[in-house]
C-alpha cells in the first residue's frame, strides 16, 4: 500500500494533495498543515487553504465531528451531530478536521460521489468507515469496488498508546484485533489506527490496491503538522478537503 500523499510548498500556504484521486479528474483534494494554519469549523482561513490548492468551492461544509458513527448528506441533513458528509454534487467543499484522527477520503469513480470521515479510536471502533460505504450506497449506489480510498496522515502505531480498557474494546471489535495490537512492556498497548481502517474497509469490499496511506505520524511530525496528544490537546487543527470538479 503506497504513500500517495504529495507535500506542494507555498509561499504562505504548505499542503499536501493525494494524486490517487486528484488524477481521476473527478475531484480536488487537500490536507492542510501549520504553515498556512486552519482553524476549526472557520470558513475564511478554509477557504484560503482551499484557495492555494486551485479549490474554489462555492460552498464549503463542515460537521460537528462528535467523535460518533454518523455520515450525512452534505446540504441535505443536520450536520451538527455527524463525523462524515458525503455528496455527489460538484463545487461543495467536504471538510473535516483532524490532530492525530483518522482522515478518511472517499471516491466513487462511477458514480462520481465523495465522503470524508473522521475516525478517532472511537469512530473506529464504530466501524465509520464502513458506516460511509453503507450510507453511499444507499443515496449513490456506490460499490465498493468501485471506490479509491486515501487514509490521511494520523498518530501512527509507534505513539498511539492506550490503555487496556481500548485495547480490549479493539479486540472486540475486529476479528483482527490482534494485528493492529502490540502489547508493550509497560501493560499498555500500542495500536495501529490507519490500519485499522483500512482492513475495515477491505471487509466492505474496497479492494487493498485501491487504499492509499499517508504514512505520516502526526505525533512525530509536529515540525509539519499538528498533534493533540504530543502537544498537550492543542486547539490547532488540520482539514481534509474533498470536492468534486
């Protein structure tokens, strides 16, 4: 599964893109670092990190990211209480924010609709990423193989450590808990949460050459971009942009 994301430098404005969906023709994606900052939920400073990634949008559309299961259709639902949105129209800009979760980029080549998720441990264990696919199909007909998924930089197995209580709650939640799993000296674990995801996804029916991940630990690259456990739950924040062209 190969690094797909492309770090473009700016002047102003520093932001990664993901080739895998942007060269489909069908959208314009971004993921936004420090240099050239986002703040949460904020319409202006979104729109100039759109701006420096040629995104135009004429809307953009936030959620409430509750750290739940919950995907809704972008301009058609309360978003207040989601932690995905999806669309099939063109120039509505998904966006979701993210200091260590899972960013989750959907692609529904066929049918030509978009979904951004955000997958915190608890989104995870919720199965958001399945949840995403299944709330597609139902308004799109998306058919999993017939997606590209991009899984956005996130705190890597390397510093997600937690508790047993989670590691348990993981364990029971996917019959391959113990791969994303490592038990450390200590009595805690260690979890692969992009992983987690991504073998979540492959059981809906995404097939694994088209998932692409960042491979980027936000918690060991905070020269780059923001960590809330590595920086003490910092307010600052990283969106994910996705909009059909």
């Amino acid at each position: 599964m190969k690094n797909n994301f492309i770090l473009n430098k700016g002047e102003k404005v520093w932001g990664y893109t993901i080739p895998s969906l942007d060269e489909t023709g069908i959208v314009k994606t971004g993921f936004s670092t420090r240099v050239g900052a986002v703040d949460k939920g904020d319409r202006k400073s979104t729109l100039n990190f759109c701006h420096s990634m040629d995104i135009y949008p004429e809307e953009i559309v936030f959620c409430g990211q509750v750290h739940g299961d919950k995907v809704v259709m972008a301009g058609s639902e309360s978003t207040v209480d989601a932690d995905g949105l999806m669309t099939d129209r063109p120039g509505i800009a998904l966006v979701t924010f993210y200091a260590d979760c899972v960013p989750l980029y959907f692609l529904d080549v066929k049918n030509k609709a978009i979904a951004v998720s955000h997958a915190g441990w608890k989104g995870t264990v919720a199965h958001i990423g399945a949840n995403t696919l299944q709330a597609m199909h139902k308004a799109y007909g998306t058919d999993p193989r017939e997606c590209i998924v991009a899984i956005g930089p996130s705190i890597g197995k390397c510093c997600f450590e937690v508790d047993p209580p989670v590691a348990r709650k993981f364990g029971r939640a996917f019959e391959f808990g113990s791969d994303i799993l490592e038990h450390r000296d200590n009595g805690k674990y260690h979890i692969d949460l992009a992983e987690a995801n991504a073998r979540d996804l492959e059981g809906q029916g995404i097939l694994r050459r088209n998932i692409y991940k960042a491979n980027i630990c936000t918690s060991c690259n905070t020269d780059i971009v923001y960590s809330y456990r590595r920086e003490g739950g910092t307010p600052k924040r990283m969106a994910a942009i996705i909009m059909l062209v």
